[in-house]
C-alpha cells in the first residue's frame, strides 16, 4: 500500500509560536486532506487540496499541496491552546480499486505550553 | 457538532456478545465508511459503502458484518468478537467517494 510519511511525530512549542508539519510520499496523489483529532473524538476536516501547488487558508491554518504531488504541509500561526490534539495528512487516489480508500499518516501529536 | 451521529458512545461486551453500532448522517452522501482506531495510531479503513453497495472490504474478520439499510445509515454488526477487538470505531460519510470524508465522534468498544 502507499505508505505516508509524517513529520515531526510530535512538537512541544509555546503559546503564540507558528507550527510546521508535513507529509511526504513515494507516490502521488490526487487530494491531500489535513484532519484534527481532539481526545475522545473523531477526526475534523481542516483543508482539502485538489490541485498541485494549491495553498489554501482556514483562518490560522495553511496547507499547500506540493507541486511533485508526492507531499504536503501544514502550518499553524500564532498558536493557542485549543490547537492541541493529533494533526493526521491523508492522501487519495482516483483510480479504480482505489475510490474511497484514505491513506493516512502516522499523526503530529502537539502540544502547546501556555 | 459532527453531522455524522454514532451510537453509543462506550460499548462493553464479553466475547460471546453479540451487539450492533450505529451511524447516520443527513448531509445526502452517498459513500459511508467503517474504520478502527487504536490509540494515537492513524485510523484503519474496515468497510465502505457506495450507494447502498459493499465496495471496499479490507480482510476484516467475519465476526465483523456490515450493513446499509439505506442512504442515511450504516449499522456493524460484532458478534464473537475478541479482547484484541478493543478500539474506538469510527464512521465516516463523503458526497462520494472522491470527496473528502467527514467522520462521528466514534464508539469506544471494549471487549472484555
């Protein structure tokens, strides 16, 4: 299967400091998806991206879809607390026996010291 | 607020149970999805449905039987099911399944 690589696992930062992280793969892909996930809940959608070079913003956040189509990044702005949780990339293809199936990786766990 | 409900939230069960979880969604998609999560790990895709129609079953266990009633609601029927089975169980919907999906809250299953 496609594997995703994620990075960094896990950031410690403080209140008020920017955040980077990203996914690469060894293949491409058609969409990039940025998901959230807050203990004892499911995963919210942050950014989708359909086109390679896409840069798209959802208040503090941006995610720019890499021009190889093979990675991803996302980047959060003057961080709060409330930005704590597990940050997921996942990748989608369009092919036949592909349709439906995310490809997800491994997770950013950050943390935000105020 | 997700707009994809599951049902229940917590579940336990002895290994000789059989129980069904719930999902619904009324945002008329028509791909729903059944994935397992285990702790701070990615969530694994189990089941999707397209259209009321099995498409994708990844090698899931029989003593896991999915069902779609109907456009809105997507049922997964345990029965017999092992400690190891323990995990949050999460539902998802898309428009389609080239559309990003939208996932519930979950049910965190514990098997005992």
């Amino acid at each position: 299967g496609q594997q995703l690589n994620q990075s960094p696992q896990s950031m410690f930062i403080q209140e008020g400091e920017d955040v980077s992280m990203n996914c690469t793969s060894s293949s491409i892909f058609n969409t990039w998806l940025w998901y959230k996930q807050d203990p004892g809940e499911g995963p919210v959608l942050l950014i989708a991206l359909y086109k390679a070079g896409e840069l798209t913003s959802n208040g503090r956040l941006t995610a720019q879809f890499g021009i190889t189509r093979k990675d991803s990044f996302l980047n959060i702005s003057a961080s709060i607390p409330s930005d704590v949780g597990i940050y997921f990339c996942a990748g989608q293809l369009e092919r036949g026996s592909t349709l439906g199936r995310l490809y997800f990786g491994r997770g950013t766990q950050l943390t935000v010291w105020p | 607020d997700t707009e994809v409900t599951q049902t229940p939230k917590h579940l336990v069960m002895g290994m000789t149970n059989k129980k069904s979880l719930k999902c619904e969604q009324h945002m008329g998609h028509r791909a729903m999805y059944w994935y397992k999560q285990k702790a701070k790990k990615p969530p694994e895709l189990m089941f999707v449905y397209s259209y009321e129609k099995l498409s994708i079953n990844e090698s899931v266990p029989s003593r896991f039987s999915p069902e779609c009633p109907n456009s809105s609601l997507l049922n997964l029927h345990l029965h017999a099911l092992q400690p190891e089975d323990s995990a949050l169980y999460l539902c998802a919907s898309s428009q389609d399944l080239l559309q990003p999906q939208h996932f519930g809250d979950g049910t965190r299953l514990s098997i005992l």
